[in-house]
C-alpha cells in the first residue's frame, strides 16, 4: 500500500488544545508540506507520528497496519528541530549507525566521504544539520518527518537538500515542515495548514491568506 495515514489526532498541553481532529496521508513519492505559525502543533504532530509524544487520540496506520509508535515499525524516520547525534562521534560511526540501503550514495558526496573521521561535534552549524538531514533522508525508513530541515542552512545548501529529498521521492514519502514557507511551497506535492488545531488543504497563496498565514496586502 505504500501509505503513512493519520486520522483524529486530538492533543493538549494542560488546559490548551494544540490539534483537534487533525488527519493526513502521505503515499511514497509524496511531499506533503505542514506550515502554521509558531505553537501551531506542527512539531507536535510530527512528534506524535513517530511515536515521542503519546497523544490524547489519533488513529494511525502504515501500510494499512494500525501502528501505536511509528519509530517502533522502523518504517519512520525524523529529523528533529535539534541537533540529535551525539557530538563525540565520528561521521562514519553515524554513517553505520543511521544508514545502510542507500550508504554508498552517501559516500559519494564530498561533504561524507572528504569528513569520516571527523567528529559530529567539529562540523560548522550549518554543515552538521546538513548531514544530520542527510541520514535520515537516506535512512532505510520508508516515511521521512523532517521538522525544519532548511533551518541554520545557506541559500546552496537548502537547493542541496531539495534536490536529496526529491532523488529518494521514488522509495520515500516525506512530510516536511519549516518557516521558510516558500521552500515548503516549491517541494511539496501537497500543503496542509494547521491553524486552530485544525488542518486545511492548501491549494493556492489566496487560500494562506484566507487562513491568516499571510498577511492580506
């Protein structure tokens, strides 16, 4: 079936409702950007498919299987909003750690292959969250959350990174959210809006608008 399906995600923290019945499907060879403003539940969400958050509802399925914690499928892989590899490690151990079908197309970039034996810790900001998107984007997961991948990355890297995400698009679905809204809008093959815990499809810029993403000029 080749589909990640989350339906009826309802979450709080304490007395304020972050998602109300907020659903979404991403099929292999799919984009689906998430934008909303900042407390949106847009990291929450995405937190809640992998299974690091413990919801108050949702109802997901992978493959048509219902699914409790994505990560414990391995069929999930995410990319958080911070750094995760522990920085006393060198390249190549994260390399055999996170990476095994689609490893040598890795080590055919000069950004892996010319830094192996370089320790995560010793890499520029920039250069580190690259190649922390980089493994998770040539894991062997079959659905990709990238929270913010374009986030601390110059104009050259966040075209890289695009270009990476759209060469596994045939064996990969991803969801992908970040506030540089225009890049989620060039990548995705669908955009939801989440917006008072609720989730739109997003069509057109009028229909950010409509929603109170953009300003009405």
């Amino acid at each position: 079936m080749d589909q990640l399906f989350i339906d009826s995600v309802q979450h709080s923290f304490g007395s304020k409702v972050v998602l109300s019945n907020v659903y979404l499907k991403c099929d292999v060879g799919e984009i689906v950007g998430v934008l909303g403003r900042n407390g949106s539940g847009k990291s929450t969400l995405l937190k809640i498919i992998f299974g690091a958050i413990s919801p108050n509802h949702k109802h997901l399925k992978i493959d048509g299987q219902l699914v409790e914690k994505g990560f414990l499928t391995q069929q999930i892989a995410y990319l958080p909003q911070s750094f995760f590899i522990p920085p006393y490690i060198k390249l190549k151990v994260a390399l055999a750690l996170y990476t095994n079908f689609y490893r040598q197309q890795l080590l055919d970039l000069a950004i892996i292959k010319n830094q192996l034996n370089t320790k995560i810790a010793e890499l520029s900001g920039g250069s580190r969250r690259f190649v922390e998107a980089l493994l998770i984007i040539y894991s062997n997961a079959k659905f990709v959350l990238l929270d913010e991948p374009f986030s601390q990355l110059s104009p050259q890297l966040i075209e890289e990174l695009k270009i990476h995400i759209k060469a596994m698009l045939p064996y990969k679905g991803f969801i992908v959210t970040d506030h540089y809204y225009q890049q989620i809008v060039d990548i995705s093959s669908q955009i939801v809006l989440i917006n008072h815990g609720c989730n739109y499809a997003i069509n057109t810029n009028e229909d950010l608008i409509l929603h109170g993403y953009l300003p009405n000029r």
